[in-house]
C-alpha cells in the first residue's frame, strides 16, 4: 500500500506556498542532525524551492502536504535519501583553485614517491571526500595520468564519496556539458574527454574510459563516527564542505578523516577554510594543504 494516500497536483502558485516555521524547523534538525550541514532561516526560500520538485515528483498538494508526508503519514523513512539529495548543495567545477592541482603535480606527489622511494611502482590513492558530481576526482586524474606517463614509476587510485545519491550517478556516468569542462586546459581535453560525433540540442562530452576505470565513487555521510575505507591514503581533498559545519562537527570530521591519511600525507581544505580554532595538530605547507606528521 504507498504512502501517498493523498495524491494530487502540485500548488500552481509557489508564492502560496511555503513550510510553515515549525515544519522549516524540523526539516532543518533532521538535516543537521543527518549530515551536519545547517539550514539557518536565512536558506528557507532556497530550500523551499528544491523541496517544491519533491513535492511534484510525489504528486502531493504543496510544501505543508510534504511535511505531514514526513512526519505524520510515516514517509520519512523512504524519503530520506531524495530529502537530502534536495537540500545539499553540490557546487564544483573541473580545476576548481588550480594552485591546489599544480602543487599536487610539482611537489606532493614527488614528495610522497620519495618518501616510498624503496617500493616498486608505489598505489597513490587520492580521496574526494566530498565529490559531488565527480569534477574533482576526474581532475585529479587528470593531473596524475599526465604525471605517471611522465615519471613511469607510480600508479594511482582515486575514490569519491559524497552524501548525495544522485550527484554520485552523474560521478558515475562522467557525462557533462561541454561548458561545463571548459576550465580543462586543451591538451587534457584532447586526451581525455570524448566528443559526439553528432552532439544534441546540449552538448555534451563523456571522460574516457582509461581514466573512468581508476575512479571509484561511493555513498558516504561525514557524520558518520567511521568510515569503512583505507587507512593509507597519501592526499585527501577536503575543500569548501566544512563551511556548513559548526566548529565541533568540523573537528570531528578533520579528525575522522586525518585517520585514514598515511604518515606524511596530506589533507587538502577549501581556501575558505582552516583549522584555526581546532585540537588538530599538522604541519602546514601551503594555503589550505597541510601534512600528517
């Protein structure tokens, strides 16, 4: 039997249509309390927004039918996972603060094969920690593809997780606009993304499967207490997530994942963001990278 035992058009008029304080509260509880991320008043007409295409996915009456969805008629439990697809924010780009790609290619990287110098062609594993639709991760690919058929003496994996499942399918698929890969430097976008032939009404590129077969994506809750992933990785990025966070929360996670970098890696934050504030202790080495003594 579903859930939905109220089906009907969505409101024509969203001006009218709006989550009344108390539901707005709720939902930004559940939302802090799920992911960590916090919904100040000030984000409520930006959320009520997103929240309007769940509400005409499900066919119900409006924002307030929503809410009682959620909290009376029992559907949370199924609409967790679309709820927070909504309302998370996924911003990213390819190449997004270059000076970060640049000094993985010129010095992390080199820095961390030295430190390995006794093994025969060493894994760099690389983690996205909040990936989004995969940009990032296929950027770093990028960088590193270039980097081993340069040196020949490395091989690498990169992992991206995010909390979002729907922003992890398009990861998956490695399908984007054409504009969107415009900040890809030329002779990358030669090597490793795939044009149609006869291009649609949008254009659209596909990253190649060489590259593809050495990105894995995963789901992933930062507010997790563990995460179920290898404890040996040489470069985490990290980059503009925190910023939804309150100070605690982001100590927490800094830490959760400083765990999982080996000795000597790096962890890689958002130019916005620091640790200034927090118990953690590592060695700075540039705007935004720090080192795992």
């Amino acid at each position: 039997m579903s859930l939905l035992t109220r089906p009907a058009p969505a409101a024509d008029h969203a001006d009218a249509d709006h989550l009344s304080h108390r539901d707005y509260g709720r939902i930004s509880q559940l939302i802090g309390d799920e992911t960590g991320i916090k919904l100040p008043p000030a984000k409520r007409l930006m959320i009520e927004g997103r929240l309007r295409k769940r509400v005409r996915a499900l066919g119900l009456r409006g924002l307030d039918d929503y809410s009682h969805f959620l909290f009376q008629r029992g559907g949370l439990a199924a609409e967790r996972v679309h709820l927070i697809d909504a309302v998370t924010t996924n911003k990213t780009d390819f190449f997004r603060e270059p000076e970060h790609f640049n000094l993985l290619e010129r010095k992390l990287v080199p820095d961390l094969l030295e430190l390995r110098n006794g093994e025969r062609q060493p894994l760099i594993k690389v983690w996205s920690a909040a990936s989004s639709t995969g940009a990032e991760a296929y950027t770093t690919a990028m960088v590193l593809a270039d980097l081993a058929a340069q040196r020949r003496d490395f091989r690498f994996a990169i992992l991206g997780t995010d909390i979002s499942t729907s922003v992890l399918k398009q990861a998956e698929r490695a399908v984007y606009p054409t504009e969107f890969v415009a900040p890809v430097p030329p002779e990358k976008n030669g090597r490793y993304l795939m044009h149609a032939r006869k291009q649609g009404l949008r254009p659209e590129v596909r990253i190649v499967p060489e590259l593809r077969r050495l990105v894995q994506f995963a789901r992933l809750n930062l507010m997790d207490t563990s995460y179920p992933f290898d404890r040996d990785v040489d470069v985490i990025f990290l980059r503009n997530v925190l910023i939804y966070f309150d100070k605690a929360d982001q100590e927490k996670v800094i830490l959760r994942l400083i765990g999982h970098l080996r000795c000597g890696g790096y962890l890689i934050l958002g130019h916005s963001e620091s640790m200034i504030g927090t118990a953690v202790t590592m060695r700075q080495v540039a705007p935004a990278v720090f080192q795992k003594p």
